[in-house]
C-alpha cells in the first residue's frame, strides 16, 4: 500500500527538534495535518452539498480559492533539512556553532537571541506544538509527546485512514 502525502510528511518530521526546541512532529504544516485537514474540508462541502446550499453572503469562490492555496502549501520539512523561515537568527546562530540545538549552547545565558527565542518558543506552546526543555532528553519527550499528539485537534487526522 502506498503511503499517504500526510503520512509521509509526519515521518519526514516525527523525529525532528528544532534548533529552537519546536518538536516539527507537532506542526501542522510539517505534519502533513494543514493539507489533510483542508482536503478533507473541502470532501465535506462537496458531499453535503454546502457550496450550493450554504448562506447567501457566504463568497464562496474565494473560500474555494483558499482551501486550494492552503492545501497546496508544501509541507515543511523542518529547519534542520533547510525549512522554516530563510532568515531564522537562531537556526544561523547554532549553525555557527556547531550545535543543532540552542539548549547545547554555552552562552545561552547571555544570547542576543533570547528574546527572539523566547517569542517563538512561547508562541509555538500557546498554538499547541510541543517544546523541549533545555536539558530533556528527545527521544524520551517524543515518545511522550506521540500519544498525546493523537489525542488533539487537528492533528488527530494524522492517524486517520485515508479513505
């Protein structure tokens, strides 16, 4: 059996922490979720017919238009395989140094990115992603965090079938 784009990006990503501490596994445009949930939205509509019958002053090209560009976003592939954002300070930071994790770095006290690490680091916790502690071990926090991924919304539909 041939395995699903969504799945496939999970697993690009299930096993990946990022520099800043993010677990990629628990974000939906790496895990696959943001495409599947949209494809699945629009499976809906098309078989209850809510485009037709859906309220008047709903645009419903435009929401169309939108399903169709969320869905052909390309999944990330995480920071450490070059996704996230071009300019990340802290990717190019541990780079600079060696380390592929900002919590093996021995001036993390005083880093001139703190504050930008934090921002995203809390920014990730308040959308629901998953974030390592400094000192943790990964393997041990993802297998912690999977059953717990399976329980929320919306990434639950990573371990649904494809029907």
């Amino acid at each position: 059996m041939e395995q699903s784009a969504r799945t496939r990006d999970f697993e690009n990503v299930k096993a990946q922490v990022g520099y800043c501490g993010i677990w990629c596994g628990s974000c939906v445009v790496g895990n696959g979720a943001l495409s599947g949930l949209t494809k699945r939205y629009r499976e809906l509509l098309d078989t209850y017919g809510v485009l037709e019958w859906g309220p008047d002053d709903f645009d419903r090209p435009a929401f169309l238009k939108g399903l169709e560009s969320i869905q052909g976003t390309p999944a990330c592939v995480g920071c450490l395989r070059g996704g996230g954002r071009d300019n990340c300070e802290i990717r190019t930071c541990a780079l600079s140094k060696g380390i592929d994790q900002c919590s093996k770095c021995d001036t993390i006290a005083t880093c001139k990115y703190s504050e930008i690490l934090q921002r995203m680091r809390s920014g990730a916790l308040a959308a629901g992603l998953f974030v390592k502690a400094e000192y943790a071990d990964q393997q041990e926090l993802i297998d912690t965090w999977m059953p717990e991924l399976k329980k929320r919304w919306p990434c639950r539909i990573l371990f649904m079938e494809d029907s």
